[in-house]
C-alpha cells in the first residue's frame, strides 16, 4: 500500500502517519523529519537545507527528489510506505510518479487531511511549548505564517492534480485526532 499524506504544516500529517504506519504495516517516510536529522547530523544535505528550512521555504526539488528515490527502496518499504511531507508540487509528483513507474508500482490512495488555517497557528504555537526542551527551529509563527504562503502556493495545487484518482480521501481534521485516525482506517481499510 503506498499512500500520500497532504495537508498543511500542523495538521497533524506525523501523528496520522504514526497510526497508518503501526496499523497497516508500512514504513513512514517523512522528509520533514529525515531533513531535521540531516541538519542535526550536520551533513552536506542537513547543512545546506539547515538555512532553508529555517527561513519556512522548500528544500529544492531535486534534493528532495534524491532523498526519496533512495528512501523507497530499502527493505521496510517492500510492504507500502505512506509519504508525509512529498510531495510538495506538481513536478514532485510526476517525479514520483516516474520513480513509482520504474518499480511497477503505482500510488493506492492520496488522504488530504482539511483543516482552518486560524486553528493551525495556536496548534503550531502549542507544539512548540510542549517540546520546550526541543523547539523545532521551523516552530515559531513568522516561520509558520511563511510555511503556510508556501504551502498554499506550491502544495495546495495537487489537491487539484490528485483529485481525479480513484481513491482522493479527504478527511475532516478538524476532529479529535482519534477520529480523525478511525476515520482515516475505515477509508484505507477499503483500499486494501
């Protein structure tokens, strides 16, 4: 099962990532988070999206487009994989479309997770408070006001590319997070 998790920074696209990956057995693949390691790692990659990410802006493509191409074909990702955080546009996603194509797979179902944007800042606020010992440099409200310009003017076109597939979920995320999980499983239960 390859599914791709959309929806803007702080709707919760990690935490229902977590539960797909537990509930159906398939590996998280979260560039968000392989992206923080590299720059906690301080490697080539960590030291040159260290200052982008900061900023609120998109790795380039073509890192991204790297990190991905490898990521899918270790061993964890021969049961599915759910994408959280790729793709971010329109070229991504022909990218990976191509990739997918290469192995003979193909993307089972895209879940866009639909929140209000005037909630997001207090959850994005919140979260940085509750990791207080570990803010995420990308965890402040002038960076998210920034992530979120981007994400309406680079991501929020795939609802759009994606919106003709056959099994374009949207679910509310203005729910709890565990009916926004129950309501994510019924739908990826009829996929399978």
């Amino acid at each position: 099962m390859i599914i791709i998790l959309l929806g803007p920074p702080g709707a919760g696209k990690g935490t229902q990532a977590a539960f797909i990956k537990e509930y159906f057995n398939v590996a998280h693949i979260s560039t968000g988070d392989m992206l923080r390691e590299a720059v906690k790692n301080e490697t080539i990659l960590g030291l040159t999206a260290k200052e982008i990410m900061a900023r609120g802006d998109y790795v380039p493509d073509d890192l991204l487009l790297e990190i991905i191409n490898e990521r899918v074909g270790e061993d964890d990702c021969k049961n599915g994989f759910i994408l959280d955080g790729y793709p971010r546009n329109e070229t991504q996603a022909k990218s990976l479309d191509a990739i997918l194509s290469q192995s003979n797979n193909s993307i089972d179902g895209i879940i866009q997770i639909d929140v209000d944007f005037s909630v997001l800042e207090n959850r994005i606020e919140g979260r940085a408070k509750d990791n207080n010992s570990e803010i995420r440099e990308d965890d402040n409200l002038q960076v998210m006001k920034k992530r979120l310009q981007v994400y309406v003017d680079q991501t929020e076109p795939l609802i759009s590319y994606y919106s003709n597939h056959k099994n374009f979920i949207v679910i509310n995320g203005m729910n709890d997070i565990s009916k926004v999980s129950e309501d994510i499983k019924i739908n990826l239960t009829k996929l399978k």
